[in-house]
C-alpha cells in the first residue's frame, strides 16, 4: 500500500543505496530532507523498496523524482500507475520529471507512463566523472486521461 511519508531517514537510505546513489548527481551522501519540505512536496512510500518525490514547482506543476532499489523495480510501473492517479485526480495538472544520460530505468519508467519528451540540455547534471546531458519529459492531466482506460468515460477537473 503506498503512503504518503515524510521519513527522511527511510528516503534518505533508498537514495544512498549504491544502485540509486549515482543517478541523483553531485557526491557525497544524498539528503532529501530539503525536497521533501518545500511546501507542496509530496513524498509517497512504496512499501517494498521504493520512493516517488513529487517536488511542487508551482500550484499543480510538480517535478518526480523516482527512487526504488533494483529488487524493487518490478513494482515501480504499477506504484507510478497509483501515484498518478492519486496525484492528478487531487488536481495536479502537469507533472515533469529530468533524467540524466545513463539512466534507462527511469528512461523506461517514464515511457511506460505516458510521459513525452520535451527538452534536452548537454552535459548539465553533475555525475562522478564529469556532467551529462538530461532529458526532460512531462505528463499532463488531459494526455493522463487519455491514456488511462479506468478513466475512460469519467472527467476531470479542468
């Protein structure tokens, strides 16, 4: 069952874990205590190893950043499933998400859940041996709709 959190030490441990660890940029330990407090954050747990951060950007505009250990990731496309669904039927209207060169399972996940890409910027995310490009991909609540068939024949707020 996913529930919203605000463990730090539990995301900050996933976010740490040597297989998650290079993606996030920079070095040193990762903390996302910061994230997870800006106002309008929200911050879901995947109970078998895994974290969906839902960064406010804006009323309705969120930024995701998605965390899950590698035996978890089986339970990532259908934990994203839930998340948009809670996520764009409490109002959201775009969600966004940046993903470094390198990183395919994010790549994936983002393609499976109906998110475009929408931009592009060169060797900008800091990673150990120099900066790579990422790529920004974006969902919103009508192309969500669309793509959803338990949503088929409902509407949404506009």
């Amino acid at each position: 069952m996913i529930t919203l959190t605000m463990d730090v030490e539990a995301v900050n441990q996933i976010a740490n874990h040597p297989d998650v660890r290079p993606f996030l940029g920079g070095e040193g330990p990762a903390d996302l205590g910061p994230l997870m407090d800006t106002p309008g954050s929200l911050t879901f747990w995947i109970p078998e190893g895994g974290v969906f951060i839902l960064h406010a950007v804006s009323l309705q505009v969120y930024n995701a950043h998605s965390l899950f250990l590698p035996w978890a990731r089986r339970y990532s496309r259908q934990a994203m499933r839930d998340v948009l669904g809670m996520v764009f039927r409490a109002g959201a209207k775009e969600i966004w998400t940046m993903i470094p060169d390198g990183n395919r399972a994010a790549a994936a996940l983002a393609k499976l859940g109906g998110f475009s890409q929408i931009g592009f910027c060169d060797r900008m995310f800091p990673v150990p041996g120099g900066p790579v490009a990422v790529t920004t991909w974006a969902l919103t609540r009508d192309a969500w709709v669309a793509r959803e068939e338990r949503n088929r024949g409902r509407t949404c707020q506009q």
